[in-house]
C-alpha cells in the first residue's frame, strides 16, 4: 500500500525548475521471467512484477553541478519472497579554479542480488563474480577525485574510493573495500603521458570462507591519446604487489594493464575496454585476478522516431589472489549480455524490452568457490517521467585529453 501511494504521488508531483535546479520524477514498472540454473540445486523459474519510483533534484550553479537521487523497488515473484530495495546517490562536481576541478559521490543501498542485476541500466551493468543470490545486501560507497592543471602541460590527478557491504538476513559477511590513486601526465594538444600510482585494500569476513585481508600497490606508466574529436584510447601498464597482514601468508608479484578505445557523439557512446591485474570485488570481499574484455554501447536506431539501444557485452576469467600455500577457493568464467531497446512514445512516456544473460562457470567448484550459475531474463516495461535528463554527469576523471566526455547520454 504504501509503495502504491508513494508512486502515485510521484506521476501527481508536479516537476519544478529554474535556471539553475530542477526536480524530476521517474515511474518505472516492469515485468519479466527469468530461469536461473545453479548445477547441483534445483532451477529456478520465477515470473516477477516490480515498481520503481524515482526522485531525483539537479542542481547547476555556474562552478558547481550536483544531483541528489531517490529510489525505492518493490518487486513481487511467483517462486521467491516480495521484496523492497532502496537507493540514496549524490554526485558533486565543483570547479574549485580554473585549473582545479573536484568530483565526489556518495551512494546507500539496501538490494538483493537479484534486484541489483536488473535495476541498473544495460549499458551499466558490471561483470564480476557473484556470490549466492539469496539475502539482502546493505551497503554504502564513497569515492573522491581532484583535477589539477600545475601548468600550461602538466595535470595531477588523484582519487579515493571507499566501500562496505554487509548482509543483514542470510548470515554473517562484512566486506570492507578501500583504494587509492595518483597520477601527474605531461600533456600536448592530443596527448597525455604519464605514471600512475595505486593502491588499496580489502577484508572478507564471510563464514563459509577463510577470512582475509589484502594490501595492493602498483605503479606504471599511462597514455592518452584524441584521435580526433570523437576517437580516443588509453592505456596503462605495470607492476603490482600483493600482500596480506594475515599469518601464514606470503608476498604476491604480478603484471596489470588496462585500455580502453572511446567512441563518443552527443547521442551516442562506444567504450571497449580491456583488463588484466588485480581488481577487487565488493560483493564478495575479494581481490580477485582478472583477465576482462567489455564493450558498452548507447546509441540512437532512429533519431526521428525517437528509438534508442543500450547494451553490455564482457568476457572474463579471473580467481582469488591466492596469498596462502593452500587455498581451495576455485578460478571461475564469467560471460554477460545486457540489451535493452527504448522508444520513447512521448515526452512523458517511455516503453522498453530488454534481455539479460549472466553465466559463471566454476573450473573446479569448491565449497569456498563462487558458485556456477546461469541467469537468463526478459524484461518487458513502461515508464513515465516528468522531465528526462539529456545528458548524465560523469563524476570521475575523464578519458579524453581535451576532457570533452565529462557527461555522457542519459541511459
């Protein structure tokens, strides 16, 4: 009853503007199936129904742009429990100076596994080893970053991000998340050379598994380039060290890299990316080692008609950091493709189908390996808006040399 009212109020709330803020409604409501298969337990068939208010308030001054968001989900399945799931979010960006920019958000949340697959865009949904479906998550995550243009060529950056997840009905995990960055690049017209410095560090406290803590650090070169104004890649290499205050545990030396290629239109995004390191997982409370390739896409079908696609497709390979001489937790496979097709029938009104396809293959299941699972769901729905942001915030460092990507499409 109360998710009814609280939707209802939402479509009657009248939207309210001025020059610089505005206040937005959102009403989405969605249905699907989804059949998830979990090797040795019984398959799941499961038919769902959920609602998702959304109130969101963008505030522009001339240095400063923030946006405060809302969301509350209430879904209801044929096979599982009814269940309701909240987000709070804020994003900060102010331009201190000239040469300084700073961007920080926040963001808790109270989800389920399940819930927290569908909820986020397609174009947004990360691929990374997942723990049991069943309970309900609570966490909160901060993360901080700071621009500085020391000189006509030279550019500083530097960024913290934190993160807690705890599960509060299906027994006891705590997974705190914590890491660090540095980087200075020399910059020209089209290109960024530079090093970029790294570390962070991770606990696991779960009782089906031997509970750790990790310490990384890396250090490498990195280079950007603008191919022109659309086209631009980075890439950055080097070497890491991995250790563990736990007794009984030893030093771990490896390699990592990262590159991404960006293909960036006022109404359209294309990022492939690829990556192999260490890199740690909040779900799970763990540094895992990945070897990862993504492609994001949002793009327009028909501009005139107002059709629009986003999707998700990655690949990867990856298992836990493996401090200890004897650790039985298992390497694992990883495959997603997200897609969802948007038309948007009127200014107000938006109808959308999208497909998800999630599968973990475990290479050699252990009872402290992340399960294997494979997840497919259809989702049909409708939502209706007061006013649909065109264009979202980024609120970390852009790729670009020229930092002309610091938003993106609305997905």
């Amino acid at each position: 009853m109360c998710l009814v009212a609280f939707c209802g109020a939402l479509v009657a709330m009248p939207a309210t503007a001025t020059a610089q803020d505005v206040v937005y409604e959102r009403l989405r409501v969605q249905g699907g199936f989804t059949h998830e298969d979990r090797g040795a337990q019984a398959s799941l068939d499961d038919v769902w129904l959920g609602a998702t208010p959304e109130l969101a308030a963008v505030f522009a001054r001339p240095r400063t742009f923030s946006q405060l968001t809302y969301t509350l989900t209430g879904m209801i399945h044929t096979e599982l429990p009814a269940e309701i799931a909240n987000r709070l979010t804020l994003g900060v960006s102010h331009e201190i100076s000239k040469t300084t920019l700073v961007f920080a958000s926040a963001e808790a949340f109270q989800t389920s596994l399940r819930n927290l697959l569908t909820s986020r865009p397609a174009a947004a949904t990360e691929l990374a080893a997942l723990a049991a479906p069943e309970g309900t998550f609570l966490g909160v995550r901060a993360t901080e970053g700071l621009s500085w243009e020391a000189g006509p060529r030279v550019r500083i950056g530097q960024g913290l991000d934190a993160a807690m997840v705890t599960s509060i009905d299906s027994g006891p995990t705590k997974n705190y998340l914590a890491n660090a960055s540095f980087s200075a690049d020399r910059v020209w017209q089209f290109d960024a050379l530079g090093v970029e410095a790294r570390g962070g560090y991770a606990s696991n406290q779960v009782t089906t598994r031997i509970n750790q803590k990790l310490v990384t650090t890396s250090l490498g070169p990195r280079w950007r380039h603008d191919f022109n104004a659309r086209l631009s890649t980075f890439v950055t290499v080097g070497g890491m060290l991995i250790l563990s205050p736990d007794p009984g545990t030893g030093i771990v030396l490896a390699s990592t890299a990262r590159g991404s290629l960006l293909y960036a239109l006022s109404s359209a995004r294309l990022d492939l990316s690829a990556a192999s390191g260490a890199e740690p997982n909040i779900l799970t409370g763990q540094i895992l080692r990945t070897h990862s390739v993504s492609l994001r896409a949002w793009f327009p079908i028909s501009e005139r008609h107002r059709v629009f696609c986003s999707a998700s497709i990655a690949y990867l390979r990856g298992g836990p950091v493996r401090v200890r001489r004897f650790d039985l937790s298992g390497d694992f496979q990883g495959v997603l493709a997200d897609a969802d097709l948007n038309w948007l029938a009127t200014d107000s009104l938006q109808l959308f189908a999208r497909y998800q396809f999630f599968d973990q293959i475990a290479d050699d299941p252990t009872p402290l390996s992340n399960p294997s699972v494979v997840r497919n769901t259809a989702i049909v729905g409708i939502q209706f808006f007061s006013q649909p942001p065109d264009r979202t915030l980024r609120f970390r460092e852009p790729q670009r040399v020229d930092r002309s990507d610091t938003t993106s499409p609305a997905p």
